[in-house]
C-alpha cells in the first residue's frame, strides 16, 4: 500500500506540505510526494525528514492550472499504484481534488482532521461549528488535510528526487502575473496571530497591532468590514468570505465576533478576545477576554511581551 501527497511547490515549500506528508506517514505503508516545477531538489529531498521515501517532480508544469496538475496527478497514481491521495486543504488543492477524485473515480474528504479509523474520516463540517465523519467505500480514496490539524514531524532523512513525466500537456490557463505580499508571514501558515476590527477607529491606529505581532513573531488579521474600506489590505482578511485560520493563538482586538468571522477563526487553539463591549458576542466563543480599551490594552501587552522575552 502507498500514498501519494502532492505538494504545491512553486513558492517553496510551506508549513502545509509538511503538515501532509506527516499526515500521508501516519496512514502507513509507502509515502510518495508529487510536485511541479519551482522548488530545488536540495529542498524537495528534505521532505525525506517528514516521512517522504522519494519525490516525484515534473518540471514541465509551472503553473497552477488545475487541468495540468489533474493529469499529473493521475499519471503519479498509475505509476505508483497508490491507493490514498492526500492534499493539503489550502485554494489550490480546493481546485484540484474534486477534479482527480472524479478522474480516478475516487471518494474524496475534505478538510479531514485526524487519521482515518477504517474507512471512515473525521472532518471539519458547519464552518468548524461540528465534526463530521466521512466513510469512504471506493477502493481509490482522495483526503485533503486542513492545515494546522497535525505538526510536522521531522527526524528521518533526506530522499531521493526523481524527474519525472507527468503527460500534463499543455495550460489552458495563462498568468500575466501575480502580486504577493512580501515580508509577511502568510496567514495560513501562521502559528500566532493579532488582529483588530473598526473598532481601532481608523488605519493609523495599526501601528499597535503590528508592534505585538512583531514581538509575538506573529502575522496580522482585520475584519472584513477593515478590508473593505480599505484601511488593511484584502489578503489579511479572515472569515467565512477571507481567510481561514487555525492558529495557536489569534487574539481579536475591537472585533464583535460576527457569525461570519467566528467562521473563519474558530478553528483556532487559544482565542484572547479584546473589546469595551462586555456583550460583544465574541466573548461567548474566547478562552479569555478583556473588557478593556484596545488603545490601553494593546500597549501593555506588547509591553508584557518585551518583559517576558528579556528575563528569558
């Protein structure tokens, strides 16, 4: 028995391939990973460290066209003979997923969150409001990981990576060009994470926000309503129309805690919520809240961060 796991490797390699090849060694037998273009070998090898036995690489494939990785993707399995294809849960394996499960005539789970038991799945469902379990009854399965669900786990060696051809053809998509934010540590991959709302009154207040993140080495996050009018730049949206995080801390400051924000960072381990409103309905979903001004609050955080770094 093996698994393939595909990495999105144009950019690298992120926290979530590991997260998926720790993920693909738990299930047992072989793990193969797959990827296109982009990434040195020196680097792909490294995937050895997490549970890889070797990566395949199509260097022909250098874009994200989802038709391309598809027919990559399905040459692997055949070659490989694997029985489970893992994902990471992130925008381009939502693209690709349902279109290799359909090609392969595979059942396929979303966002799963822990180590099948059988043939059966437990998955995020309702925004991360429950847990759902998926069987599986066809002989090819399809799995996508939400991030942050496993740590990677390294400890193995590197592995061998090999070229190959994956008959991808040719893109049907063409990319003029791509802007992304730079310096950053990406949202999704974010252990840590500060964020604020309306509530910090205006765009030149955000330099509060960004001094904790930075001393916390974390990323920063608004609310929709911030992106919107345009004090923070879109990418840092989180919600059910943003982003979705899992992160280990997220604190919310001057945020209410709508529906459709709670949506997008429930998943998180530790929420610290930050509002004057004792009523805010984000309170009711903290692990601890602050009935306090952010203008007041923020800084003594930050400050209590600065203490504690310099007497460890």
């Amino acid at each position: 028995m093996s698994t393939l796991v595909y990495i999105n490797s144009l950019d690298g390699l992120a926290k979530n391939a590991l997260e998926a090849v720790t993920y693909a060694k738990k299930l047992g037998g072989d793990v193969i990973a797959v990827t296109n273009g982009g990434c040195s070998s020196d680097d792909l090898s490294k995937l050895g460290e997490y549970g890889a036995s070797k990566v395949l690489v199509d260097r022909s494939v250098t874009g994200n066209d989802p038709q391309q990785i598809t027919r990559l993707i399905a040459t692997a399995v055949e070659s490989t003979e694997a029985t489970t294809l893992v994902f990471s849960h992130d925008l381009v394996a939502k693209a690709i997923a349902p279109r290799v499960s359909v090609r392969l005539k595979a059942g396929l789970v979303c966002g799963a969150v822990d180590v099948p038991n059988g043939d059966t799945v437990k998955v995020n469902v309702f925004s991360g409001k429950a847990f759902g379990f998926v069987k599986v009854n066809t002989n090819k399965r399809v799995i996508s990981l939400l991030p942050n669900s496993f740590q990677p786990e390294g400890g193995g060696s590197s592995c061998a990576v090999e070229e190959f051809n994956g008959n991808a053809g040719d893109a049907a998509i063409t990319v003029k060009g791509t802007k992304k934010p730079e310096g950053e540590i990406p949202l999704p991959e974010a252990e840590l994470v500060v964020s604020a709302g309306r509530g910090l009154k205006g765009p030149e207040n955000w330099g509060m926000v960004e001094e904790l993140a930075t001393e916390l080495g974390a990323a920063t996050a608004c609310s929709r309503p911030v992106a919107d009018i345009g004090w923070r730049p879109h990418h840092e949206h989180v919600g059910q129309t943003g982003i979705a995080i899992r992160p280990n801390l997220y604190i919310a400051a001057g945020i209410s805690g709508a529906i459709q924000h709670l949506a997008g960072v429930n998943g998180s381990k530790v929420i610290v919520v930050i509002n004057t409103d004792a009523e805010a309905p984000f309170f009711k979903a903290a692990d601890y809240g602050i009935i306090g001004d952010a203008f007041e609050v923020l800084p003594r955080l930050t400050e209590a961060v600065r203490k504690f770094k310099a007497s460890n």
